[in-house]
C-alpha cells in the first residue's frame, strides 16, 4: 500500500471539509443578516422624530453626507448619529435626537446632544 497517495488523499479530504464548513458558516450569517432586514423593513421605526435617544456606540463610519458618524441601535434600529466629538469612543454612551429617516425607515439620521 502506498501511504503517500493514502496521506494525500485525506490531507484532500480535510481541506474540502474545511472548505464546507467555512461555506455554510457563511451562508448561515448571509441568511440571518437577511432576515434580519426583511424584519426591520415591516416593523415600525422604535425612535420618534424629535426625539432623543440614549445609547451605545458600535462603531464609526462615513456617511452618504461624506462626514463621520458614530452608528449605533435602539430596540435594534440603527441610528447614524453626526456631530459626535473626536473625544467619543466605540462603546461609549451618547444621547442623540432623531433628524430624519430613511427612504425605507429602516434607519434614521441623528444630531449628537451629550454623552450619557
């Protein structure tokens, strides 16, 4: 018996399990993102215009205005939130006012009002 070819072929074996495994992890993240969005576009909006709103910083990005913004949720709804100091960080807790929705109210726009 040639172990080489043997060795070979389950070395083949392990790197198509792993490749298999990596694939559906992926698609099961794919799927709950999407469902998650398909949720969040027959709900009603948790967040009031006008209204100020406490919470968490998940992270910072650039918005269609092109300016910085600090993302973070309330009941799960994603709030873009601008004018937020350089002094704030991921994790820290601000208050925010609503501005404006989306064109879906999928998520909304916010100015910065304080750190909580």
């Amino acid at each position: 018996m040639d172990y080489t070819v043997v060795g070979a072929g389950a070395g083949v074996a392990v790197l198509l399990l792993a490749v298999v495994v990596l694939w559906r992890r992926r698609s099961s993240g794919a799927r709950q993102s999407k469902r998650a969005h398909d949720a969040a576009q027959e709900r009603e909006p948790p967040v009031d215009l006008g209204e100020t709103y406490e919470f968490g910083v998940t992270e910072f990005a650039d918005h269609h205005s092109g300016d910085r913004v600090a993302v973070g949720k309330v009941e799960g709804f994603v709030l873009f939130t601008e004018d937020v100091p350089n002094s704030v960080s991921e994790g820290d807790v601000i208050r925010a006012t609503v501005t404006s929705f989306n064109r879906d109210e999928t998520s909304a726009d916010a100015i910065f009002e304080s750190a909580a």
